[in-house]
C-alpha cells in the first residue's frame, strides 16, 4: 500500500486502540475495583465502579498514548515494538498525541462530574508522572527508570479510594507500595527477555546494563521487600483469613519464582516469573475483593 493510500478504517481504529496498551490498563483497572471494595467496607454502588474504572481507563490510555509518541523513535529499533502504530505510520505523531491529550481531559471531566474531584486529580496526576518523570526523563537516564517511573502505575488504588472515600488513609497507601515494590521484579522479568533490545535502544533498563546474577540479586531483593508489605495490609485495612491466607500462598509462590531465578536468570525463569507475577496481582487483589463480600 502506497503512502498516499488511506488506511482502512478498522486499521486506523485498531492503531488508536492499541496506542493506549489495554493490556497494561486491564492490570491498572484490577487494581482499583478491590480497593473500593476496602474503602465501602463492603460493595460500592455499581455506577460508582463503572465512572471510575471509565476514568481510570480515560486517564491510563491517554497517558500510555503520549508515551508511544515520545519513544516512537527507539521502539522502532526494539524488536517487542517495531510494529507499534507509530513506528509502522498508522497515525501520524500529531494526531496522537491529539488523541492522547484529548483522553486525558476526558478522564479529568468525567471523574470530576460523576465521581470526584479528588479522583480526578489523581488520575491525571499519574499521567504527569508518568510522562515527565519516567518517560520523558527517567527512562534513559538511569537504572531506576521502573522503580520510581513505576509509581504511576500505584495510583488506581489511590484513585479508587478517594472515589469512594473522596480522601486518603493508610490502606490505600500500603497498596500503593505493595505495587511500588511488585513492579521491579514484574518488568526485571521481562527485561531480561528483551535486554539486548533496551541494549541496541540504548535504554538503560537494568538487565541492559548490570549482570542477569546482579538483576536476579535485585529481583529477589525487592521481592523480600513485597511480601511483608502485602502481610502489613492485613491488620491496617483490618482484612480476614481469606486474604491473609491468600497473600501468604501467593507470596509464597513469588519467592519461589524469584529464587528460581536467582539460581538460574536465564530468559525461560525469568519469563516464568513475569507471567505468575500477573497472575499474582490478579489473584492477590481478588482475595481482597472476596474477602470484603464474605
């Protein structure tokens, strides 16, 4: 196809879409619902949960979006995203970040119209973050780009208390460490996959720069660090047996993992431990929500 052929519609629909990484918003969104749970002490009313999730998503896309216009340059040198909208022209930089900006005042004026203005400040606050700090700083100047750029990414359980709470206590901000400290070994794992990747990018992700048995050291270092923190919330958020039961299994489970790959960093463990780590939010936040309703 030419460049002066327009791109079917569906293309063009399926490029927007994709500018937003639902994948990553489907693991942000399993993170606020539970934790409105928390703050109701029981089930929030149902269009409470869809305006913030809808807001939620708003404001994560958006954010997503404008960081795919700033690094189109070197995720057309990494092989994960040679293909993303940007780098193949599905849209031109302009009209994305058009697109991306416009979500981010759609998810301002919609938490702020049905949900609250603190929920609204705090979405759209993630998104400056995560842009001025992680992507357009961070990112290719240090090591600790996901640690503190990952900080975005803690904010739904922020943003979905002060949805219902419309304030801030120390449960949410526990959760928001549990996945301050969950994010390094996540996105460690998969980096060791895609190291050469960052490497040929010239992004200093960490296992594109230390040794796999240094990252592996790190992984395991911070993984230490989570588990207590996922037993902390017990007693400040006052949860039962379901959920205490629960964070121990699965953060049983995630040291295992982790020590597998501290014994053996190669790209087969480390994909392990990235794909449980997912399911070990998933499951580590529904035992939340479960426990609540029973």
């Amino acid at each position: 196809m030419s460049a002066t052929t327009p791109l079917p519609v569906r293309t063009r629909v399926a490029g927007y879409v994709a500018l937003t990484k639902p994948r990553i918003i489907e693991l942000l969104l399993v993170t606020t619902v539970p934790t409105m749970f928390v703050a109701e002490q029981g089930v929030p009313p149902v269009w409470l949960m869809v305006a913030t999730v809808l807001g939620g998503t708003f404001a994560a896309g958006g954010a997503n979006a404008i960081n795919m216009v700033v690094d189109r340059d070197i995720d057309a040198l990494m092989e994960r995203t040679k293909n993303r909208p940007l780098v193949i022209g599905v849209m031109s930089p302009r009209n994305a970040l058009v697109f991306a900006i416009s979500l981010e005042v759609a998810a301002f004026a919609w938490l702020f119209a049905f949900v609250n203005l603190l929920s609204a400040v705090l979405a759209v606050s993630a998104t400056l973050f995560y842009v001025f700090v992680y992507t357009l700083w961070l990112k290719r100047t240090t090591t600790q780009n996901i640690v503190i750029g990952g900080a975005a990414g803690c904010m739904p359980v922020l943003v979905g208390w002060a949805a219902v709470a419309n304030s801030l206590a120390w449960a949410p901000i526990v959760l928001f460490l549990v996945i301050f400290y969950w994010t390094p070994p996540h996105f460690w794992a998969l980096a060791i996959k895609y190291r050469d990747d960052y490497a040929n990018a010239e992004v200093p992700m960490l296992p594109a720069v230390v040794s796999l048995e240094a990252t592996s050291r790190r992984i395991l270092l911070y993984t230490a660090i989570l588990i207590p923190l996922t037993l902390v919330f017990s007693p400040v958020a006052d949860m039962g047996a379901i959920y205490l039961g629960s964070a121990l299994v699965l953060g049983a489970v995630f040291v295992a993992f982790a020590l597998a790959v501290r014994r053996d960093p190669s790209e087969r463990t480390a994909m392990r431990l990235f794909s449980y780590s997912i399911t070990y939010l998933t499951l580590l936040f529904g035992s939340i929500m479960i426990d609540v309703v029973v």
